[in-house]
C-alpha cells in the first residue's frame, strides 16, 4: 500500500501542477488565508485515494470542513493530510510549497509523506522504518545530521519566510555561530530530516495537518520535533483545537540551543 499511496499524492501533485501553471483565482477564508482551486484538487484527489485504500479509516484535511473534537478523540488512527501547505508560496508561485499526507495513531504521526511538485521532491517517513527522499528517479535513505562542535563550523538554522522573525532572531541571538535560511511550507522540517540544517524553530502559529507528515519524516530520521515549552514531542488530536503550540525541531539535543530557546520563549 505504501507504494499506492506514494503514486496517489504523486497524482495529486500532477492536479496542482496543472493548475500551478496556469491562471487562477484566489479566494480568502475566514482566517484571511488563501484558498485556490489547487488546494481542493488535491484535498479531493487525495481523500479519494485514502477512501479507496483504506475505506475504514477517518480522514481530517484542512479542507475538509469542521469535525468536532467529541468526533476526534474516539480516533485511535486517522489520516491526517495538508492538501497544499503553503498555499502562498503557490500563489507567489517560488515553487516551495507541499502537499502532506499523516497517518496518525495514538496521537503519534507514524507515516508520512511531503511531496513537493515544483522540486519533484518527495520525503517519506515510517515509524521503525526509516525515511528516505524521492527526487526524480532517484532514491535515498536520509537521516539527521550531528550538530557541528561550537566553533569548528556553523549551524545551520532554517525559519519561515513570513511569521515569527522577532522571536526567531531572539532564539538565534542566543546561539553560537550559525547561518539561517528562510523558506516556505513543511520543506523547513525536511531540511533537519536530510541532515541539510540541525535546527527549525517554528515559533509562531501552526496547525497540526501543517506538520504531522513532516513530523514522521523527522522522527523516523533520527530527530524530534518537541513543545518549545515543555521539549516534550509534539502530540496530535489532544485538544479541541487543532493548533499547535510553539515547536523546535532538532537532529540532536544540545544544551546551548535549548536555553536559547527558553529565553526567546520566556520573552513571550
């Protein structure tokens, strides 16, 4: 089924490009986010496949309209999906944009992929099976990277391109020598998964079908993703809100940058 699923959100993916490289009209929802008729191509596209793979097994997408928390909480396992993360990014058409596809159990994202049509990327992450990365024909096991020594080379810190600089440039001020970069859409968690950046602190507001997939990339990289409050792993469907709290996301756990972030956090 995993290979199914894979072609699905590839397929998926071809719907969105279709539209990507046309004209299209962009409408706001009631958050003031933007809505095209790409992300209800995949929502559809992709719902479609879950159903005929896994008929038995609830679904929640963004787009798929409110399903109340009292529903929610009896769901042992669901899929989770984002059927166009960063639908801004495609509106602005830099091509950083993902579609995420969760499977959730236990409040545990377990299996994951983010695919990213314009990279022709794809990552992929099993619960005690690893995580590997798709890019055209080719295959390859990815995992977190060892934080350089302080002093010996830079860390590599990834943040998002529109929210939350202030309390960004507070965590990074606390770090040693590191270089940032901005970018959009879940790709900043594939990043620490492939071993490409050592930290993401996503320090501004989330919801939970934003990060699920990339969330089970990670972990099945060898990372975490963890509560910027607690540093405790990020959990799914506990509340009647799907938002998350603030987050970091790591390859390694280091005392420097967990201090850095309880001062930037403990600012707000």
């Amino acid at each position: 089924m995993r290979a199914q699923l894979i072609q699905g959100v590839h397929e998926a993916g071809r719907k969105v490009m279709s539209i990507y490289r046309r004209e299209f009209e962009v409408e706001t929802k009631a958050d003031d986010s933007p809505l095209t008729e790409a992300d209800m191509a995949a929502h559809h596209a992709l719902v479609d496949t879950l159903r005929e793979l896994t008929p038995t097994v609830p679904v929640l997408s963004e787009e798929s309209g409110e399903i109340s928390f009292e529903t929610r909480q009896a769901w042992d396992r669901y899929w989770l999906i984002d059927p166009l993360d960063g639908t801004k990014e495609f509106v602005n058409k830099n091509g950083e944009f993902t579609l995420n596809l969760a499977l959730v159990e236990q409040g545990e994202p377990v299996f994951g992929i983010v695919h990213a049509p314009v990279l022709e990327a794809t990552w992929i992450g099993q619960h005690g099976h690893g995580a590997e990365k798709l890019h055209g024909e080719q295959r390859e096991a990815i995992q977190v990277r060892r934080l350089p020594e302080p002093n010996t080379a830079p860390w590599k810190v990834v943040g998002s391109r529109r929210h939350g600089a202030e309390t960004f440039d507070a965590f990074c001020a606390g770090l040693p020598e590191h270089e940032c970069l901005s970018m959009g859409s879940s790709l900043k968690l594939c990043l620490v998964a492939e071993g490409e950046a050592d930290l993401y602190p996503r320090l501004a507001p989330t919801s939970e079908w934003d990060t699920a997939a990339a969330q089970a990339v990670v972990t099945a990289a060898g990372g975490q993703v963890l509560d910027a409050h607690t540093l405790e792993p990020l959990r799914c469907n506990q509340q009647d809100s799907v938002l998350n709290p603030w987050f970091i996301v790591c390859g390694e756990r280091d005392t420097l940058w967990e201090q850095a972030l309880q001062a930037a956090v403990g600012e707000k």
